[in-house]
C-alpha cells in the first residue's frame, strides 16, 4: 500500500468549492419538495457515490482509487456528501421544465454527458486515480443508469404525489 | 455455488419484502434502505480492508465478490426493512421478539456465510454489540425522518 500527499491539494480543493457551491446553490433555490423528499434526494447522491466507490474500486475490479489515500478518509467522505445535491439538482430542473414524453430521454442523455464531463474535471482535480485500463468513457453506462434510477425516484416517489401535498412557493 | 445461494437467499428475502404488511410509508421504506446500505458499506470498510484496500496477496474470486456485494447492498438492507417493519407492531413482547430473531438472524448469516458477508472472523460479542448499535442507529434515524414530516404539519 503506498501512502500519498495528504496535505490540501487540487482534489481537496475541487470538493469543498464544488460542494460549498453546491449546498448554497440548494439552500437558495426555491422550495419545491417537502423536507423529506429533499433528504432522500442527498441521500441518493451520496448512496449513489459510495455505492460505486465502493464497488467499482475493490478486488478484484480495482478500476480506480479515490483523492489521496488508499484507505477511507475524511476528504472521500466528503467528497461523498459533496454529491448529494446533484440528485437534487437533477429531479428539480425536470419538474421546471416543459415536458412531453421524449423529454427524459434527452434530459438523461444531456445530465450524463455533464456528469462525464464533470468526471474529467474531478479526475484533473486529482479526486480519482483510474487504474488498470479504465477509461472515462466507462463511466457513461453507470451515469446512464443512474439518473434513470433517480428519474423513477421523481416518477414513483413525487409526481404520483398529490399536488397539495407538494411545496410551492 | 456461492453466488447461486446467495442469489436464491436474496429472492426469498426480497420477495418476504413485497409480501410483508407494511407499517411504514415507501418513503420511510427508501430511506431506511439508502442509511442502511450507506452504514454497512461504511461499517464493513474495517473487517473487509482486504478487499477494499488492493491487498496484493488477497486472492478473491469474482464469484465471491458478486455474493460479497450482493450481501452487502441487497440482503442486509432489506433484512433491516423486513425487521424495522415488523418492530412497528404495537406491543412490548411482540418487539421484544422481533428485536431478538433479528439478532439471532443477523448473527447466523454472518457466520455461516463469513467469508462472503464480513470477510474477516469477528466475535460473536462483537457482532452483537455492532448489531445493537446498528439497529439503534436505523430505529433512531427514522424517528428523525418522521420528525421531518410532522414540522411541516405544525
């Protein structure tokens, strides 16, 4: 196991910016969603991260390893926490834009594309280490899958919700 | 072999799931399945440092890993889903029993299946202290979520 730089660096740097940015950018928006429905959103964000950090990066796949360390440590965990907003950000633009039923195709195709490119900024940054062969583009599939699964979070979970029961202001 | 049995346990606890009365909402359901998962992913981080950490000389077949996953994402989660639903039920005695099944349940299948659930050897006392922690955690973390909900009703 080596041990690397663990003093504050780009990949450090790149998650408190983007996650400060983030949660202030969901602290300001408008309400749209009870309390609940917002904290089931960061929660799939941040399941989402350790789920796939967590598998994808074992043995025997080992396909990458995240900011400096081998081992679990604060900066992955926050670098966890730092992508529970997105999910937010994901389902609140689908409920503010025009629909019509091609719209989530291209509203997931379009999200993952953002998220690869977001990805290749994070990996610059320094936040992941991809090892023995993998390739960004890999990640296309795992984002695709993804925001669909979080597309049926807003189908099942909030829009089969009675519009009383929603915030709006 | 492994994978097999794990894959037959995970449909019959999956559909114990959909045939069990729920006492909880689906959002309640989610939620507790999202911190659960998170909190054994997190959890297993230390008796299962060898798969997560690119130990050089741990050799684990993809078979292994797939139960290991499996386990770790399916059948622990909705083990917690099955055993907070049931422990809704009004009643001391009726908790009492589900609090202590749940405990003798979790404790068997991490034994029986250790190499493809904690990965290391851990103690029964261990694993019963965790258990304890655990399950105070998820009971105290859905008592939060439904707070949430009644703030907005005051």
């Amino acid at each position: 196991m080596s041990f690397k730089d663990t003093t504050i660096n780009s990949n450090e740097l790149f998650i408190i910016i983007t996650g400060v940015l983030a949660y202030l950018l969901l602290f300001f928006l408008p309400k749209r969603f009870t309390r609940q429905q917002t904290f089931t959103m960061l929660l799939i964000g941040g399941y989402i991260s350790t789920f796939f950090d967590n598998t994808v990066c074992i043995h025997p796949f080992n396909y990458y390893s995240v900011n400096d360390t081998p081992f679990m440590d604060f900066w992955d965990i926050l670098s966890f926490v730092m992508f529970g907003p997105f999910s937010y950000f994901f389902v609140y633009a689908y409920t503010v834009i025009r629909k019509n039923r091609t719209t989530y195709f291209f509203y997931i195709s379009i999200w993952a594309l953002i998220s690869m490119f977001t990805e290749a900024l994070a990996w610059h940054a320094g936040v992941y280490h991809y090892k023995n062969g993998y390739q960004i583009f890999f990640s296309l599939p795992i984002y695709l899958i993804v925001l669909t699964l979080t597309m049926c979070y807003y189908q099942f979970f909030i829009k089969k919700q009675p519009r009383k029961n929603r915030l709006h202001k | 072999m492994i994978l097999a049995v794990t894959l037959c346990l995970t449909w019959i606890v999956v559909n114990l799931f959909v045939m069990l009365p729920k006492k909880m909402s689906w959002e309640e359901n989610l939620f507790l399945f999202l911190v659960s998962s998170i909190t054994i992913m997190f959890a297993l981080l230390i008796p299962a440092k060898r798969m997560y950490f690119d130990d050089p000389g741990y050799k684990y077949s993809l078979e292994g890993t797939m139960a290991f996953l499996t386990n770790r994402n399916i059948i622990f989660p909705i083990l917690t889903l099955l055993s907070v639903n049931l422990i809704q039920y009004r009643g001391f005695w009726k908790q009492a029993l589900v609090a202590l099944v749940s405990l003798f349940v979790f404790l068997a299948f991490c034994r029986l299946e250790e190499k493809h659930t904690i990965v290391s050897s851990i103690s029964l006392l261990q694993l019963t202290v965790f258990f304890i922690f655990y399950y105070s955690l998820m009971l105290s973390l859905l008592k939060c979520f439904r707070l949430l909900a009644e703030e907005r009703k005051v």
